[in-house]
C-alpha cells in the first residue's frame, strides 16, 4: 500500500483517486487507467480501485502473461513430440489467485483499516501464508512487542487444510492434489486461448478461465503506447 498523500484512503474522492493515479502512474496515463479501474468497479472506494490497478500492472498481469508464454510452449512443443512420436517432459504450469478476507489476519485490515466495506475477496499480500501454514498468529510490524491473533472458522479451517494438502503435494510430486474431504480440483493452466485459474476462497474456491483478461489486455496495450 502507498502512504498518503499518495494512496488516497478508504473514503478518498475521485479528485484524490485521480491525484494518486497521477503520482503513481503519470499524468499521461492516469486518465486511462482511471477509466479501467473507475471507483464505480469497487463500491466507490479510491482505496480499492488504486490497490487493484497496481496489483494487477506489477504482479497479477505478468505473472499470468508468464504463465501464458510457458503454457503456449508447452502446447507447442507436445504438439511437434506427438508428429513426431517422441515423448518430452513439460513444465506444468498451476495458476491461484487468493480471494479471502480473514478480518481478524488480514494486515491491511487489523493494521491499516483500509479495506472498504463489502470487499470480502480482498486478500493483502502474502495474506495466503496464514492458510498454507494454518497460522492465526504474527507479531505486529508497527509495533514488534505485540502480536495479531486470529481464530479460523469451519470453512476458513476446510480452506487451510486444503491448501495445505495442495502445497505439500505439489512440491513432493510437482502436482497439486487436494486429499482432504473437500476435495478441491486444481486445473493446469494450459494458456489456450485463455488457462484456468483457482480461485481459493471460503466457504467456496473454484477454477475460473481468462482471470483478469479484460485488465491485462488494457495493460498490454498501454504499455505498447508507452514505448
């Protein structure tokens, strides 16, 4: 999160989201950007709206558009194996997006009280880590002698041990499988035209085709008009 005067708060105006666009982006850009990203897609809330436009320009579009390169490749090199009957390893490639406020865990709720009303996928970074690990307790970075503590509910539980299970499994055997009751399917991204993601959330997760595709293509295109 940006301090202020850049990130212009929960309660921010649209003259202080297109400020903070500008600071953050350009002059030149903030006008597009704020027509992508407009408060009306995030209840109003400048927050929200900035928070996303940056996430998705330096982590969700380049991660996906990798993800996209090694899947297309891999389509391509099974193609030729199989003109040729020869047999090639290939690099899986597994996509997640995690989309959970736990609000008793989540940083930027305990700690900053950022996140606006009705945001219940709104996950901070690294927020996931609290589900992989099972873990409901973290010392306070603004204030080291104390700690956050949270409780998981039933479904936040079934999440935890799902995740877990996924983990685990991917990095002994390269394939993420859910061997809990819930079960959860975990799809390859195949990038062809556009690769599944999961979703991880409570009380539901769920693989979902072309994530972000809309933003990342105004990125992409953006970013051509810059060069």
């Amino acid at each position: 999160l940006y301090p202020y005067p850049i990130f212009p708060g929960v309660n921010g105006t649209e003259e202080e989201y297109a400020r903070s666009l500008q600071l953050v982006f350009g002059e030149e850009n903030a006008p597009a950007i704020q027509a992508q990203y407009p408060m009306s897609r995030f209840n109003g809330s400048a927050s929200a709206a900035l928070t996303q436009a940056n996430s998705d320009m330096v982590v969700t579009c380049p991660s996906l558009a990798i993800a996209t390169s090694i899947a297309n490749a891999n389509a391509g090199a099974n193609s030729e194996a199989n003109s040729e009957a020869v047999i090639t390893d290939a690099t899986a490639i597994y996509a997640y997006r995690f989309a959970h406020l736990q609000k008793e865990c989540d940083p930027a709720e305990v700690l900053l009280h950022v996140v606006p009303d009705g945001f219940d996928d709104w996950a901070s970074h690294v927020s996931e880590l609290f589900f992989v690990f099972n873990s409901t307790e973290y010392v306070n970075p603004i204030d080291v002698s104390s700690t956050v503590s949270c409780t998981f509910d039933e479904t936040e539980l079934a999440l935890t041990a799902s995740m877990a299970s996924m983990w685990g499994s991917f990095a002994a055997k390269g394939v993420p499988v859910d061997g809990t009751p819930s079960a959860i399917e975990w799809p390859a991204y195949d990038g062809v035209p556009e690769g599944q993601t999961l979703v991880l959330s409570a009380p539901e997760s769920a693989a979902v085709e072309g994530l972000k595709a809309g933003d990342c293509v105004f990125w992409e295109k953006l970013f051509e008009r810059s060069q």
